[in-house]
C-alpha cells in the first residue's frame, strides 16, 4: 500500500491546484473551503460525472462547480483523493472510517474500482454485531449481499441466541429466508446446523404468527 | 400451527427499512417528465443533469425502478406519436426533410434521456433483463414512426421514387436518402432489409428488366455491352453514396441477371456485332467488356468460349481444307501462324491471358490443323523457306521467335512422324546443295525438336550434321595426299552415311570421263583408309559448277545438276544431239532425263540449250543443240532443279506409304511393348495402351493395330485365350 502518494503523479497537480477548472463543494461545505480540482481528471475516473460536466454550458470566467449535498467534507476530500491516486488505492484508515459513505457514492457516481475497494473493506470487518445492521443496509450489490449471508449462514450460531437476531427476523421476513436460503446452499450441513435451521423455521413462524 | 406449514413463503422483493412516502416517488417521477418534455421540446438548456441524475437514481434506490421505466417509455412514445403526425402532414417533397430532421432530433434527445437514467441502465435494468434505454428508444421510433401505417409505404415509395429518378438521369438530394438508409440500419439490419433493401432490389429488378428488353432491341452489341457496363458502374457509385456496403453485392447480381444473363445468348450471336464480328475484326477493347462483364454471371465465360471455339474450328476447317489455299505451302503456313498470332493477342490483350480460352484455343487449332492431311508437309517446307533465304539479315533474337512459332504448329501435329520424314528430306537437299542461311538456326531448331520429342527424333538429322563435317575433313585429306589433282577439276565429296539420311536409289548415270577419273581416284582413297565400307554415287543429289564460253564469246559460269552436267558435256564433242542419243550416253532414267532437259531448255533466261521443236514438253524425237544466242545479266546461272517443292500427287502417294511401312514395326514394338509387362490384356485395353504410347509420333489406326496383333500371333509372339476370344496373352 502506498503511503504518501500527494507527491507523485496526478496527486501531485491536485496539490499544487495546477490549472484547476473546477470546484467540488460537500453537504457541509460551509466550514471548510471548497475543493479545487480538475474535470478532465474527474471525467475520467466516473461517467456520471463526466455527463454531468458536458452538459453544463461552461461559463468562461468561473469554474464548474458541483454540489454533493449527502457527502460530508472529509469524505468528499477521500473521494477526491482517490481519483487522483495513480494506483487507484485509498489510505487505509480514510477507508475505514468512510467506507459506508464512500460505498454509496461509489455506486452512485460508477466508480467500479472504488465501489470494490468498500466491498471488500466492507466484507473483512464483518462481526457478529454489524452483520445484521449490513444486510438491512441499501443499497447493495450482489455480491456484497451474498458475502454478508453467508457470513452469517457460517456463524449462524452466534446469532440464534441473540435477541437482536429475533428482532431481526420480526421485522425482515423476507431476509429471514434469504439467511436460510443462503445456509442451505453453499455448504454440506453437518447435523448440530439442522437444530439451528430447525430454530430459525421454527421462530420465523411464531414470529409471522404473532405479527398476522 | 400446522396451517402455516401449508402456506407458500413468498419471496418478496426488498423493502427498505426506511418506509417513504409513495407521494414521493411521484413528485420525482414528475420531475423528470417534465425534464423529458423540455427536452423534446428543444428547452433543455435551463436543466441540470445533476438534479436530474439525482432523481433517477433515488427512484431506483427505492425500488421505483417499475415506476420509472414504464413512464419513460409511456412519455417517449406520446412524443413520438406527436412527432409522427407532423411528418405526416408535410407535403410533398419536404416529407423526407421533416423524417430525417425528426430523427435527428430523437436521436439527440435519447441520448440525453439516456444519460439520465444511466443508473437504471446499469442496475434495474439489468436485473430485470429488460431492454436497455437506447435500444428500446430505437424500437420506440421504429414502431410508433417508421412503421407508422401512414408513414411506412410513403416512406419506401418516396425512396424508391427518387432512385428511379437518379436512374432516369435527374439530379437527387443523396445526402437525405443516406440519412435515411442509415437510420434503417440503425433500427437493425432486418429493417433495412425487410423495409428497404428488399423492395428496392424488387424495383430495380423490374426496372432493368424493362431497359435490358429496350436496349437489346435497339442497339448492337457493342453499344449495349457499354450501356450495361455504365449501369454497373452507376449502381456500385449508388451504394457507395447512399447504401449500406452489404447491398452491393446484391444489387450488382440483379443488374447482372437481367441484363447480362438474361441476354447471354441473343448477344453472343447478334448479327454482324455479337462475338463473331468482333473477333474477325479484332475489337479488344469490345471485346474485353465482354469478358469482364460475362465473367459475373454463371456460364458466361463458358459461352463465350464456346462460340469462340466452334468460329476457330469453323474457320480454321475452311482455310485448311481450302483448296486455293493450299497451293502455296509457305503461304498456307504462314496464313495459319497468322490466325494464331491473332487469338494469342485477342486472348492477351482482352481475355486477361485466360487459361481455359488459352486451351480452347490450341485445341481448336490442334483439330482444324490436322483435318489437312498436308500439314506436316507444309509446316516443313515453310521451315525449309525459312532457312533457306526467309531469315536472311534477321537478328538471332528474331530467329528464334520465328523458331518457337514454328514449333508451336508442330506441338498441334497429330503425325509428327510424317513431319518428321519430311523434315529429313528438305534438309539433306539444303545441307548438299549448300543453301541454308545459318547453321546456328538449324541447330536451334533440332534442340527444340529434341526438346519436344526426345533423342531419338533428332539422332539421325544430328547425325546429317555429323557427315558434313566430316566430309569436310575428308576432302582436306584427300587433297592433301593428293596435290597433283589441285590442277583440273575439282571434287568436292560428301560422305552420308546411308541411315542417318533419307533413302534414295542409287540412280546410274555415266558420268564425263574427267570427272569419273576423280571420282574413282577418291574412292580408293576413302576405301583405303576405311576398311569394309561400300560407296555408292548418288548422281541424282549432286551438283555441278561449269565454265562454259557461247557462240558469241560469251562467258558464264553456270551452276547446275549432275544429270545436268552429264548432258552439258556431251556438247564438248558434239554439235548437235537427238533425245535418244543423250539417253544412251548418258544412261539417266526417262523421267529425270526428260526433266533434266526441260529446265536447260525450255525455262527462260536459263534456255542454254536449244530444243526442235520449241515446243514445251520433252519428245522423244527432239533434237538439242547448245543456245548460241544465250545470254544473262550475271556472270553466274543458276540452273539448278534441285529445291525442295510440294510434291506431286504420286510422290506424295509414295511418301505416304513410306510412312505407312514405317509406322508398322513402331506399333509392333508398342504392343510387344506393352504386351511384356501386362502378360495378359483385352483387346479394346491393347488399342487404347498403344494409341496412348505412340500419341507422340501419330495417330495410331485400330485397324492397323488389329493387323499387326494378327501378325505378333501369326510368328508367335501373342497368342489368342482359348475361352475368350478377345483376350491375348504375351508368349516369353
């Protein structure tokens, strides 16, 4: 992983804000100055955005700017960081701390490599307790779901006893059963798992019942 | 409890924890209606794709997918039916314009509502496996405009209207029909070809239908292979312009068909302009087109090689076995070099060196050629002219193109044998009397033959060459050892030896006494250095150099024949002779004699004799006396009856039968030949193994092949099969 990067290639112009045409402002801008950075940088690492740019008539004198209103600054400043970064990575701590919002804006904006790198920040600091809270999360692809259910078809365990896990089930049906299907399927199931299945069936129906 | 476990779980969809207000997913979903109006409107300028963007991806996000896509589509397609009346309404020639202008702007306008909505491209749209955003703009278009049922026939019949315009020579806008064929192509290839291309290849059939009947009524053939060849070209430029590249291919077939194919035949043999006349005429440039315009259509190469065959043999059949040609044997050799010299360079120059015209060509040639039974004969002395005073003062180079011509004619001989006992004669006359223009192009000749036919064709004219270098030696020596005879006449022998050289009888003259001395002194001479051989005088081939002095002093030195010499000298001792007294004294055969007396006396200019009575022909009762009054321009005459000519009826009756005998033990070998190695074979196989064999030399006669099997078994070498009659087997 690379450390200081600001000193090297694209980083570098970000820096030293060389011929910069344009102006990045988070929801929380007010606080903090806005970013300076360039569109032909900025177009090339995300589609949307490149629309986003040509669609705008440019006026001469003042630089584009655009608003990303659900962002916060920091973040927006990782974001930003990652596009200029020639390797394409983000610092480790930035990532952890941000990872949520810089998955959505990720999937928001067509940054596919960014949208992996959350993924998988994402999926490696799976536990117990935030599992449940990622799966009610939106929106997610695919992959980052079945990695999340079967995490937890793994550790199914852990979670049976768990009141959380109940009220989990009380309240998503519907994921209730894709936990099941996603325990069913992958794996051969050794015989102390059919008691768990048989708890979570056996829950989700008194459950049901006592919702109807 | 026990219920439940028969209820269905259904999966449902996700749904979002965060409950939202349906109100919301229809404030934004009119939002963007509203953007999709101002855009089709042309206002989209005061719009920001960001918000845009923004809202579109929110209605996804929230499972409003459904809802977004469907408006989408519900919103483009009331556009299009809009858009789609006001083509309608234009009139006229604007009814294109307003089409093409439409589509522009449906194109420009998807684009940005794809932009848009490029989240739900890439994720609802995916999941749910529906079209994507541009493709379904494009149905869209294609369903509620193009296939439109007033818009559709207007469409294609304007199109084709204008094409039948352009063909009938008006100017049309080509850059709106190109619009226009490729928004077919656009919309998908099917469309293209099922509502456009097709009916325009169907028109354009009709069309050149039409104009191929007209034109081959009112113009020859030339004119209407011009007039088809512009068509091509014109239609090929069209597609470039205003069609897509895959039509070419289409449209040229059907020009081809109608005016081409349909046509091959008439135009071939048009009257007085078809392939005939232009051959006879020698129009490459016609035809060339010809060629290259047939060669698109099946079989027309093979037509016009037909007709080009059956004109050939035709043609060749009637110079050949005409009799007023055939009288003059160069002539009728060179009329025959001509006509070949003629197709190398139409089929050269207009048929790109075509291989199968090539060999239509030499086939034709090979058959016509041999229909004249005199072919061989006269190719030969047409060689023999050549070398004689033909290639004087002609650059080697030159030479040996006149070489290869020649032996061009003779690869076409089916009797080569023939030829070959030809060829002989002619040049043992020219080597012995010492007129040939160039040893070089003899020799260059008889590699060629051996080339072509192999060593034994050539060994024994080789060996012609062989004896007259030798003589020459022989004289030197003769002359060495004998230097008191360089006072007197002079002798100069050449020794042939008997095989290599064509049979002659040796005919018995009396020689004059002065040269018979010599003669018998150089035959003791010969015979003592080589031991066991026989000479004998061939009186009939030699040839004489005489000084003579006339009545009124005048001098010559006349060049002639032996016999010729013989008689001459006879006038040394006498003043005046009768036919019998020459005919004793000289003791030449009649017919040689009466020839012989016929060219010194009855040819004028050369008349050095003096016949009673003047009449032509040689009488047994004439009397001859030397031709005082004599005189000629040169100092040297030439008197001499020994140049090779066509032969007569009965000598070429002879030379035939010669070739006949011959011919009999090469066959024999063949089948003794073939015989050896099959040990056992039926008689139709025998026929066909020796015909093959001796296909070089000559056209093997079955009956002739029968006779001789007759006579293999006659001395024992076949025998019959006791059960099958046509069966023989080879006796060791």
């Amino acid at each position: 992983m690379a450390t200081d990067v600001s000193s090297s290639g694209f980083a570098k112009i970000l820096k030293q804000k060389w011929h910069t045409d344009l102006l990045l402002k988070a929801g929380d801008s007010n606080g903090f100055a806005a970013i300076s950075a360039h569109k032909l940088v900025n177009a090339a690492r995300s589609e949307v955005f490149k629309k986003m740019l040509e669609s705008k008539a440019t006026k001469a004198s003042s630089d584009q700017t655009l608003f990303f209103s659900e962002m916060r600054h920091e973040e927006l400043e990782t974001l930003v960081k990652f596009m200029y970064n020639d390797h394409g990575l983000v610092s480790s701590s930035k990532l952890k701390k941000h990872v949520r919002s810089l998955y959505l804006a990720a999937q928001r904006y067509e940054i596919p490599h960014l949208r992996d790198l959350c993924r998988n920040e994402l999926i490696s600091s799976l536990s117990s307790s935030n599992a449940l809270d990622e799966l009610s999360q939106v929106p997610l692809d695919k992959p980052l779901t079945d990695a999340v259910l079967s995490f937890i078809a793994r550790n199914i365990n852990t979670f049976l006893d768990s009141c959380e896990f109940k009220m989990f089930v009380a309240r998503n049906p519907n994921l209730a059963v894709e936990i099941t299907k996603a325990f069913l399927n992958p794996v051969m199931i050794p015989s102390q798992s059919n008691m768990s299945l048989m708890m979570i069936m056996m829950m989700m129906m008194t459950m049901t019942t006592k919702i109807r | 409890m026990s219920n439940q476990k028969k209820r269905n779980f259904q999966i449902e969809a996700f749904k979002h924890r965060v409950v939202v207000d349906p109100k919301y997913a229809d404030k934004t979903w009119q939002i963007l209606e509203r953007a999709i109006h101002q855009i089709y409107n042309q206002d989209a300028s005061g719009l920001s794709f960001e918000e845009l963007y923004r809202n579109a991806y929110n209605m996804v996000l929230h499972k409003f997918g459904d809802k977004l896509y469907t408006g989408f589509i519900a919103t483009m397609t009331a556009h299009l039916k809009e858009k789609s009346k006001l083509i309608e309404a234009a009139q006229g020639g604007s009814f294109l314009e307003e089409l093409n202008k439409k589509w522009n702007e449906q194109n420009k306008a998807l684009e940005m509502i794809r932009d848009i909505l490029m989240y739900m491209d890439r994720t609802y749209i995916e999941s749910t496996k529906k079209p994507h955003v541009h493709p379904m703009g494009l149905s869209l278009w294609r369903d509620n405009v193009v296939h439109s049922p007033k818009i559709h026939t207007r469409l294609l019949n304007t199109l084709l209207d204008l094409v039948h315009k352009e063909r009938t020579g008006e100017v049309i806008d080509r850059g709106l029909v190109r619009n226009v064929t490729k928004m077919f192509m656009d919309l998908g290839e099917s469309v293209y070809q099922d509502d456009f291309e097709k009916p325009f290849l169907d028109a354009s059939s009709e069309f050149y239908k039409v104009e191929s009947q007209e034109f081959i009524e009112s113009c020859d053939c030339g004119d209407y292979l011009k007039r088809a060849e512009k068509r091509l070209t014109e239609e090929i430029d069209r597609v470039g312009h205003y069609l897509d590249a895959k039509s070419e291919d289409k449209i040229t077939s059907v020009v081809e068909k109608e005016m081409i194919a349909n046509h091959m035949q008439r135009l071939v043999h048009m009257e007085n302009s078809g392939l005939v006349t232009m051959l006879l005429n020698d129009k490459y440039e016609d035809l060339g087109r010809m060629y290259n315009l047939f060669r698109r259509v099946t079989n027309g190469l093979a037509t016009v090689r037909d007709v080009m065959t059956s004109h050939l043999r035709e043609m060749g059949k009637q110079l050949v076995t005409d009799p007023e040609k055939s009288k003059d044997p160069v002539e009728f050799v060179q009329r025959l070099l001509d006509e070949r010299d003629k197709y190398d360079k139409i089929i050269s120059t207009a048929f790109g060196n075509d291989k199968t015209f090539q060999n239509a060509s030499n086939s034709s040639f090979e058959y016509f050629i041999n229909l004249n039974a005199r072919s061989p004969e006269f190719i030969s002395l047409f060689v023999d002219d050549k070398l004689r005073k033909g290639l004087k003062g002609i650059a080697d180079a030159d030479v040996e193109v006149v070489l290869d011509k020649v032996m061009m004619l003779f690869r076409y001989l089916q009797e080569k044998d023939v030829f070959e006992k030809y060829y002989k004669q002619h040049l043992a006359k020219r080597l012995l009397s010492g007129k040939t223009v160039s040893d070089d192009a003899e020799k260059s000749l008889i590699v060629k033959l051996k080339t072509e036919c192999g060593y034994q064709f050539t060994s024994k004219l080789e060996g012609m060459f062989t004896d007259m270098k030798t003589s020459e030696d022989t004289m030197r020596g003769f002359y060495g050892s004998h230097p008191e005879l360089s006072e007197g006449p002079t002798l100069i022998v050449q020794v042939l030896t008997t095989g290599s050289w064509p049979t002659q009888p040796a005919v018995p003259c009396n020689l004059p006494a002065e040269v018979s001395v010599l003669c018998e002194k150089f035959r003791s001479y010969y015979l003592g250095t080589h031991t066991g051989r026989r000479l004998s005088w061939q009186t009939n081939m030699g040839t004489a150099d005489i000084k003579a002095i006339f009545g009124k002093g005048q001098k010559h030195e006349l060049n002639v024949s032996t016999f010729q010499m013989c008689v001459l000298m006879l006038f040394n001792n006498s003043d005046r002779l009768s036919y019998k007294e020459i005919e004793q004294a000289t003791e030449i055969p009649a017919p040689d004699l009466k020839r012989c007396l016929q060219s010194l006396a009855c040819v004028k200019g050369k008349n050095v004799i003096k016949k009673e009575p003047m009449s032509k022909d040689i009488g047994e009762e004439d009397l001859f006396c030397v031709n005082d009054k004599f005189t000629s321009k040169f100092y040297k005459v030439k008197i001499g009856t020994v140049v090779a000519q066509k032969e007569t009826e009965p000598e070429k009756q002879e030379t035939r039968q010669r070739v006949e005998e011959d011919r009999k033990p090469q066959i024999e070998a063949a089948i003794v030949r073939i015989m050896k190695s099959r040990k056992i074979l039926d008689h139709n196989n025998i026929i066909a193994e020796v015909t093959k064999q001796l296909q070089p030399r000559f056209l093997a006669n079955p009956t002739e092949i029968k006779k001789r099997i007759e006579s293999l078994i006659e001395r024992d070498f076949l025998e019959r099969d006791n059960t099958d009659r046509k069966l023989y087997r080879y006796l060791a």
